[in-house]
C-alpha cells in the first residue's frame, strides 16, 4: 500500500508540476527546460532538476506517512513540497533577470561616456568586461577575445545567448546595429536606448510591485490548510479514523482538486506577461 502511494505521489507531482509550470501568458509559450535553467543561471541539467523535485517529493512523503499513517493525507504535502524546487529555481531566474535587466542602464551609460571620449564601439563594450556593471561584467569577459577572433557581431550574440534575456537582446540588438552604422549616430543611439530601457525598468517594477502580495497569499492559502490536516491527523483520534475511511478518502481528493484549481485560478489572475525573446531564432534552441 505505501509503495503504491509512493507510485501515486510521484504522478500526481508531475502533474501538478506540469499544471502549474504551464501558467504563463497565454501568447507566449512556455520555454523549455534546459532554456528555463539556463535563464535562471544555474548549472542544473533538466534530469537533475526532475530527480530534484520527485526527490524530496518521496522524502517528504516518508516523513509525514509515519506521524499520520494516512496515504492519502501523507500524498499532497509530498506532492506540494516536489514543487518547491521549481519556485526556488523560478526565484534564482526572476532573482538574474532582474539583476541583468536593472544592471543595463548603467552599462549604457558607461558605454556612451566611452564613446563620448573618444573610443569606439568595440573598445567600449570590452571595458564592460572590466568596469562594467558586476551583472554584466561577468557576461562580458569573453567578449574581447570573441571579437578578435570571430568579430563584433558574432561576439555580441554570443554574449546574447549566455545573458537569455528579453531586455538584453533588445540592447544587444541595438548595439550590434549601432555597430554596424558607426559614426556619429553611435552616441545618439546610446542615449536614446539608455533612457527607452530605464523607463521599461520602471514599469516593470510597477508590475512586479503590485503582482508581489497575490503571490504570496495564492501560496499561503494553498499550503496551509494541509499542514492543518497533518497536524490534526498526527495523533490517533476521531481526526485520523475519519480519514482512513472511504469518505475521508474522497473529502481530501476533492479538497487537493480545488485548491489546485484555486491556485490555477490565482496564478492566471495575478499572472505577469513573460516577455518572448523575439531575436532568438528557432534553430537557436531558446
């Protein structure tokens, strides 16, 4: 009976991680696994990232089973807690998006005050690799040898790819035209994307902002009425017996459906538009 619950709480996380992956603007597709990990900045493989989740599912399942002896009471924590690592990883890629997107307005800056002196393009963008902005500056230390060797435009995708982000492939973009305009344009086009994307920040900021209080109270409700459930059912009692039979059974299933549905309902409501990365092409993999 344990193992065929163990066996039920591993389907059911997967679909719950599945329904609740899934929650996006419903224009963009969600990306896939390996892009996902990437934007977030992590050296996680997919595989690892599922072992994860079904991982402490299991664990957490053989924890709670023994204070309730109940499967059913004992599978939904296990399935709640298995996708706890996809909020801490979305967590750790909102956390490096962020950071990238607020970093750029400064590294714009930089960039137009370099050319401003009197370097050029390239030079300015290979002295982001040692002044820059510490978000960008990482992003930028293979560019130098990268522009050498494979010139300015196939450097800056490159950089592009490894940043994964909506906002640096606009100034990216921007920049490899402004590259390959040159001239005295260069300086006119720095200041009028520093400014463009500093109110882009702003607004999103706003949206974050206001989104912030939904989240946390969608997660709370979710979460809370099962750590009272296992609570009440950790002792023997009227609580306990009344879950181990059929009609306990099926008051749980249906209390797990809804509260799903509720946190599927609250996620689209307070739900933010992911921004797709236009000026990644499809043979590119993101």
């Amino acid at each position: 009976m344990i193992l065929a619950a163990l066996a039920t709480s591993v389907t059911v996380a997967l679909l719950a991680r599945s329904a609740l992956s899934g929650i996006k603007s419903p224009v963009v597709s969600p990306p896939r696994a390996g892009s996902w990990l990437k934007e977030a900045g992590l050296d996680v493989t997919p595989a690892q990232f599922w072992i994860t989740s079904i991982g402490v599912g299991l664990v957490t399942y053989a924890v709670v089973y023994p204070l309730t002896s109940l499967p059913i009471v004992s599978l939904f924590p296990s399935v709640v807690v298995a996708t706890m690592p996809k909020a801490y990883f979305a967590r750790k890629r909102a956390r490096r998006l962020e950071e990238v997107q607020a970093a750029w307005p400064d590294g714009l800056r930089d960039l137009l005050a370099s050319v401003r002196s009197g370097a050029s393009l390239p030079t300015a963008i290979e002295d982001l690799a040692s002044f820059g902005p510490a978000p960008l500056r990482d992003a930028f230390q293979g560019f130098p040898i990268y522009s050498r060797s494979l010139g300015v435009a196939p450097a800056l995708e490159m950089v592009k790819s490894d940043l994964a982000d909506p906002t640096s492939d606009r100034v990216i973009e921007v920049l490899i035209l402004a590259h390959e305009r040159g001239g005295a344009v260069v300086p006119e086009i720095l200041s009028d994307l520093a400014q463009t994307t500093t109110k882009d920040l702003w607004s999103l900021e706003e949206i974050r902002t206001d989104a912030l209080e939904q989240k946390i109270n969608s997660r709370i409700v979710f979460i809370l009425p099962w750590l009272v459930l296992v609570a009440m059912t950790a002792r023997a009692g009227a609580f306990r017996e009344f879950y181990a039979s059929s009609l306990g059974v099926g008051v749980a299933v249906a209390g797990a459906l809804m509260s799903l549905v509720g946190v599927v309902v609250a996620s689209r409501l307070g739900a933010q538009p992911t921004e797709p990365r236009v000026f990644v092409s499809a043979k590119g993999g993101e």
